[in-house]
C-alpha cells in the first residue's frame, strides 16, 4: 500500500495555470437594443417572450446602420432575423440551437433560488423573478456555461449536461461555506449528499424525513447508510462496516468526543439543531485526521456570521429543547443551544419504552419473585453547548465552542422478605464536556492557516450501596484530552492543493473501582503523549477525475514508536454517469474500551476507557481497501462498494465475549471482506431506496482453541427498504430494516458428570433469529405568521411491535443451574414533536 501512494506521488504532475474567467460587465440587453433601432429606424421586432427576456449582449455601436446592426446581431446571436413586410423582424431561434431548461437552486436550504446571472457564447443571461430560464443552446457543440448569483460560489458547467435533463437543477453554496463539490444530492433523501471526496454529508437544517426519526439525530440517521447500524439499536454502539463503536472517531468542531449519547445510547448527546453538516468517512480520511480506525464521523457547526436574529424552540416526548443564533455585532454571532428530559414531569410511552430496552437485564430492574418491593428510581438527562465567531477582519476568524452533556440516574430499592428487609441504593453519572478555540488566518487566495486549540473530558461514576451488607462499591472512568493543531493549506493551481501540520495530543484516563467490605481498592491512571506530522496532496485535473493522497506520521511517547499512516482516494467520471472509486489507508488508535465484567456501572454501561500500554495492550493499527462504482441518470442512483478491513491488536477485554472467553486476557486481529450496493430511485416527489450489505467478519486469536471464528458483531445480510414523499412543506418516509442474527455460542450439558454441569460449545456458530423493524414519520412545517413557522412531526419505531432479540447470554456457567437471558430491542415506540422557529 505505502508503495502504491509514493507511486501515485510521484507521477503527479504539475497543471495548468488558474482559469481566468472572462470579464462580463457590460452588456445591454436585447429588448433595449430593439427599442433603441424601432425608435431610430421605425421597424418592429417580432419575437417569443420566453426566447428573449433576460437576454443581452456585449454593448456595440448602434450607430453604424440598421443593416450592419442586423448582421452583427446575425453573428453573435442564437437567432435569426429575418425581414418581413410592413418593416416587422421576425426574430426566431436558429435551427441549431433550442431552449432547455434549467433551475438554480440554494444548496444549504434546498429551495429555487432567482437573481442568477448565466454567461454562455456572446450573450447573458438573467433570471430576475423566476425560479425557472430557458438557455438557447447550441445542439451541435459542447459549449461551458458560467453562472454565478451574489453571495454565492460561481458555478461552470457544460451544455451537454443540461441538455440530457428535462430541466437541470444547478446547485450553489454560499460564498462562506467552503464544502467540497457535490456529485450526488438528496442521497436517499433530502439533506443528505454524497461528496467528490466520497464522504456522505448530512445537513441537519434541511434534512427531509427517514423512517422512525422525529428529528434530524444524524448518528441515529446515518444508520440508513449501507454499511453503517447499530446491533444494539443503539447510538452508543454504531458498527461501520463491522468495527465496534469505539473505534470511530467522533468529532465536534475539531474536538474528540469520549460520550456520544444521552439516556444511555437512545439519542445523541450532541443537539440535532446545533450542528450543521456531519461527514461520514468509512474509509481514506484526509491525512489531518488521526484515530478511528474503523471510521471518522466529523460533525460541524456553521462556519457563517449570522446577521439575523434565528431561535427555535420545540419538544417531543423525551426531552423539551432550544436554539439561538443571534448576531452580537455585524461581525460576530453566538449560538447557544440546551435540552432537558422531562420525564421528571410526564413519564411518556417513549421514556417507558426507552428505560425498559436500557435497564433490561440488569440490577436496576427489579427481580421477580415472591417478596414485596418498594422502588423508586430517578433519571434525567441535559446537555448545553454554544458556539461564537468573530471576524476580525477579512482575512481573520476566530471560534469559540463549549459542549457540556451530564446523564444522572439513582435507585433506591427496599425488598420485604419473611425474616429480613433488604435496602438497596445506586447512583450512576455520566458527564461530558469539551472546549474548543479555532483562529484561521487568509494570507492570501491560495494560502490559509489554522490554528485549534481543545480539550475534552468524559466522567462515569456509580455508586451501588447494600445497606443490609453493608457494602459500597464505586467504581470510575475518566478520560482528560488536550492538544492542538496547526494546519496550512496551499492552492498551487487550479489543479493541485496541499494541506500540511502539526497535531499535538495527551490523553490520560482513570479506572477505579473500591469496595468497602470487604475493602479493596484498585486505581490506575495512565496518560500518553502523541505528536503527529501530516501532509496531503489534492490533484484534480479535470473535473472528471481527483486524486487526494496523503500521510500521517505518529509518535507515540509511551512506546517510543513512530507510525507512518498513508493514504489515497481516488475517483473518476467516466461516459457521463459512471464514477469510479479506489480508497485505501492505514491508521493507528491509542484508545479503546475494554469489558472487566458485564455487571460493570450496574450493567447499564459494561464499558470503560482504557489507553495502550506497552504491557498489557497494543495500539491498534488498521488496513482498508475498498473500489466503487456509482451510476446515475434520469433520477436513478446505483451504487456498488467492495471492501476489506483488516484491524490488528485488539484486546479480548474489549470484543465483549460472553463465553468461554470472557475472563481471558489476549490480543488478536479481525477481517471484514464485505460488499454494499444502493438502489435509489427518485421521481416527483418521491425518492425510494433499496440497500443490501453482504459482509464476512472474523476473528483470529493465537491463544483461543479454534484461533478462528466468526466475529461477535459478524452480520452476514443486511437489507433496508424505505420511501420518501416529499411535498412543498410534508415530508413523510417509511421503510423496513431487516439484518442476519448475531451469532452466539452454544451451551453443551455434561452428561458424563454427577453435578451436570454446562459447558461452551465452539464459539459464535449458532446464531439469534433474523432481525425485522418497520418504520415511519412524517412531519410538516407551515407559517403562522410572518417569519414565524411551525414544526409538527410523528413517528413510529417498530411499527408492527415486532419482538427482536440482539443479544443472548449464560448466567452462571459449569454450574447445573446455568440461565439464559435475551437482550431485546424497542417494542413499538411512537414519538411527537412540536417546534416554533422564528
């Protein structure tokens, strides 16, 4: 692989100089110029409305004669001009050319957009009120079209392109949003767009409707991607392409997050309505990014000055929230935004199901049998976050961020027997909070620098006291990062970009767990210091073809190790609709989660971070491979990944075997070879979407007998169905997700003993029932009055209230008593939401 990215280096070679575009400021209009030679020559132009209005061309001398000022009009015009009696001038379109039609349209809010100047030939264009222009175009040569509307980034396009469509849609972004260009739009549905750098992009403010989701929660949303679910239903257990959840790397501005989740994994902990676009990167990150070796989910606020007060508030059956943007001055604006749970006031339908599907099969959940209880359990959830820029001037930007989320749980539990009353307390927290202070300098058009400086803390305590025994025990997990980043990036020519830094970064984390009868007590703090150099290179030759190939190099203080990171990302068009994609790279990871015991923070959260160390665990490093090809036109998308992944020095701690293998202590390596393919369909108002992924994921351990077996998250089959209508302000999806059982290890009874004890049989070859959901929402959005809007929307998750079972294991094992319990998803679970905007 590292031989492949220096071959590809090395036969870059340099492009051409910048494109200038040609100056178009003075022109005058058709129409004017039929005026002008009626009143001086006393002749009248015949001509259709639609032909002509918008049209001028660049100014001439009038005065030279009605005669020469025909003939010029002959040359540098699409029309004829042919001499009728009467002195009339029949102005028709030439034989060559016809009028197809073309719509721009305002990317980030997804509506037409008017004011927008074309230039193609001799002439421009203008489309002053309507949504829709006419371009006569020329069916005999490929002609570019410039287009460009204020405050927004010009576009270039070619005429072949708008004449294979009923009526091309061209999309612009706004001028302060620098985002890579879009090769596919409302991908799946609208709000979420497939990038020329082949990450998918959803943009929360204009998202659209998808099965089961009241609101715009992007990790609950890009589950809809092939390749991407949760085994769990869960946001806090997201599996891309077979990899466990802690080997995605979760951003926020720039800022690691340790904590995705409120409520214990049911929602995302950051608010939908905060963050603007979120990236999913499955494979070939930009070299900046170090960690997630299994994928980057980089979510973002809006880089743009707001200079209109935006606030919104709204509440759903689980938590009531808000949101602000409001200038502060013409440059400068802050956003704000917070939610809190209200089960504390009304215990919904929703929080039921919620708190039933986390709680199952674990302490807090009461024990059936025959003696009489008395609980009483407290939950809540909030989070805040705020985001402020500040130009400082043309070429300055500063940002600031906060995000602050904290989930509080506490159980007070009496159980009433014949002889005795026993009294039970817990208390679980769950903090997370981050920092960010982001300053970016444009020395010029071609160079900018950045700067970033963050931290980012995660805290999960819990307390469990059993005051008949007279026992506590606490157990912690802690996890502190700093660093920062220096990053430049240089446009050499039109054709090649490079980006290149420095990225300093310590981590440190806390386990620790007492117990006060009998005492014992065990704390383990470790910290590593990593410092990496990056370099990527952008070439894109045509605007058929870009090639991003890039490297990272890590030191890692503890192991006084350097890690060379390579990778490419190569796609090109080819025959108009078919695009080619090759993705490769390697990367590293310091941190994971490991499982010490299932019964860990009362078993709602069996999970604790823990840093590499020489001793015990390695750093884990990756291998992934994967080519692609997408096809699109008339409104059908198709699309075809081929991978393979490879990820080396995992942990057995940290894979959550509950097993043979669940105490052992071991390093070992995973490989998913798999395939995903897209069906999407649009017409009218309606986008359909059939996605299938086909994977084999397995294990190798050295020290397990078999060495080689099927991964605990191996899902062979995964197929989801959905539809989406979207009318004006209504938006309504439905759809169905249908995956393989997740394999499990049989139970073998002993017969040959006296005790008939039960053991393991080999592990992960039987496997749970098929998986099935049916979902729907809708939502609707009108204007009650002026810029006041109003937001209502309903869903289902689970619709037929199917019972789906994700997870199975054994109690008490070699013992004849052995237990099985079954983990299992939502029932059926509606959700409402209202929100006023203004």
């Amino acid at each position: 692989m590292r031989l492949l990215v220096f071959t590809c280096f090395f036969l870059i070679q340099l492009g051409n100089p910048i494109f200038a575009q040609k100056s178009y400021s003075d022109y005058v209009s058709l129409t004017d110029v039929f005026e002008k030679l009626n009143n001086e020559y006393q002749v009248d132009f015949s001509y259709s409305n639609q032909e002509i209005d918008g049209i001028s061309i660049e100014k001439f001398d009038l005065s030279i004669g009605l005669k020469p000022t025909i003939e010029h009009l002959q040359a540098v015009c699409s029309f004829n001009f042919e001499q009728l009696p009467n002195q009339i001038i029949a102005v028709v379109l030439k034989p060559e050319f016809e009028l197809f039609c073309l719509k721009a349209i305002h990317f980030e809010k997804q509506i037409a957009l008017n004011q927008v100047e074309y230039f193609i030939d001799n002439y421009k264009i203008s489309n002053l009120d309507d949504d829709k222009i006419w371009l006569p175009i020329s069916k005999n040569k490929n002609t570019e079209i410039y287009a460009k509307a204020k405050g927004f980034e010009k576009k270039i396009i070619d005429s072949k392109s708008v004449m294979e469509k009923e009526c091309y849609e061209l999309y612009f972004l706004s001028e302060s949003i620098n985002l890579d260009e879009v090769i596919i739009t409302n991908y799946l549905t609208k709000g979420i767009n497939k990038m020329k750098s082949g990450q998918i992009r959803f943009m929360a403010s204009y998202f659209g409707a998808l099965p089961g989701l009241i609101e715009p929660d992007v990790l609950q949303s890009i589950q809809a991607l092939p390749g991407v679910m949760s085994t769990e239903e869960s946001v806090s257990y997201l599996n891309v392409r077979g990899g466990t959840h802690d080997q995605n790397l979760f951003l926020w501005d720039g800022i690691k997050l340790y904590q995705t989740s409120h409520f214990f994994g049911m929602i995302t902990a950051l608010n939908p309505y905060m963050t603007q676009t979120t990236d999913i990167i499955k494979n070939a990150s930009n070299s900046e990014f170090g960690d997630g070796v299994s994928s980057v989910i980089n979510m973002k606020t809006n880089p743009k000055i707001n200079q209109k007060l935006k606030a919104e508030a709204g509440v759903n059956l689980i938590h009531a929230d808000f949101f602000v943007d409001t200038p502060i001055q013409e440059n400068s604006s802050l956003q704000i935004s917070g939610r809190q749970s209200i089960n504390q006031l009304i215990k919904t339908p929703t929080y039921d199901e919620f708190f039933n599907k986390v709680f199952q099969n674990t302490s807090v959940i009461a024990p059936i049998n025959n003696n009489e209880i008395a609980q009483d359990d407290d939950f809540s959830f909030n989070d805040f976050s705020f985001r402020w820029l500040y130009q400082l001037s043309k070429k300055d930007l500063i940002r600031i961020n906060g995000l602050f989320a904290n989930d509080e749980f506490s159980l007070n539990r009496q159980e009433f027997g014949t002889d005795l009353i026993s009294s039970r307390e817990s208390n679980l927290d769950q903090q997370n909070s981050a920092f960010g202070a982001f300053y970016q300098r444009d020395w010029n058009k071609q160079f900018t620098s950045s700067f970033q400086f963050y931290t980012s803390n995660y805290q999960f305590r819990a307390i469990n006291t059993d005051v008949l025994q007279a026992q506590t025990l606490i157990e912690e997990n802690q996890v502190e990062e700093w660093g920062f980043k220096l990053k430049n990036t240089y446009q050499l020519n039109s054709e090649i970009s490079f980006v290149g830094g420095y990225q300093f970064n310590e981590t440190g984390i806390l386990n620790f767990e007492s117990i006060s009868n009998p005492f014992f007590r065990r704390s383990e703090r470790e910290a590593i210091i990593t410092n990496s150099l990056f370099l990527g290179v952008n070439y894109q030759p045509t605007k058929q073809t870009n090639l991003n190939i890039g490297s990272r190099l890590n030191h890692i203080s503890k192991f006084n190790s350097l890690l060379f990171e390579p990778r490419i990302n190569f796609s090109h068009r080819f025959f108009k609709h078919f695009i080619f994609e090759f993705k490769a790279e390697q990367k590293s990871q310091i941190t994971s989660q490991i499982i010490d015991q299932q019964s860990d923070f009362l078993g709602v959260e069996s999970r604790r971070w823990v840093l590499a160390n020489p001793d015990e665990i390695p750093v884990i490093t990756s291998e992934q491979l994967s080519f692609g090809l997408s096809y699109q036109k008339n409104n059908w998308l198709i699309t075809s990944d081929f991978y393979y992944k490879r990820i080396l020095d995992i942990t057995s701690q940290s894979q959550g075997f509950q097993n043979q293998f669940q105490f052992e202590t071991t390093q070992g390596n995973y490989e998913v070879f798999g395939a995903e393919f897209l069906i999407n369909k649009k017409w009218n108002q309606f986008s359909t979407w059939l996605s299938y992924s086909l994977s084999d994921n397995k294990y190798y351990f050295e020290d397990f007998e078999p060495q080689e077996f099927a991964n605990n998250l191996d899902i062979t089959h995964v197929i989801d169905l959905g539809i989406n209508y979207s009318y004006e302000n209504f938006n309504i999806a439905t759809g169905l997700h249908w995956h393989s059982g997740l394999p499990t290890t049989p139970v073998i009874q002993n017969t040959n003993t006296e005790d008939l004890s039960f053991t393991f049989g080999n592990p992960n070859t039987n496997r749970l029932r098929n998986f099935f959901r049916v979902d729907f929402s809708a939502n609707y959005e009108f204007t009650l009055k002026d810029d006041v809007k109003m937001y209502m929307g309903m869903s289902i998750w689970n619709v037929l209230g199917r019972n789906n079972v994700y997870n199975s294991f054994y109690s008490n094992p070699n013992h004849s008593m052995m237990s099985q319990s079954f983990q299992q998803g939502l029932g059926f679970t509606p959700n409402f939401s209202l929100r006023i905007q203004f």
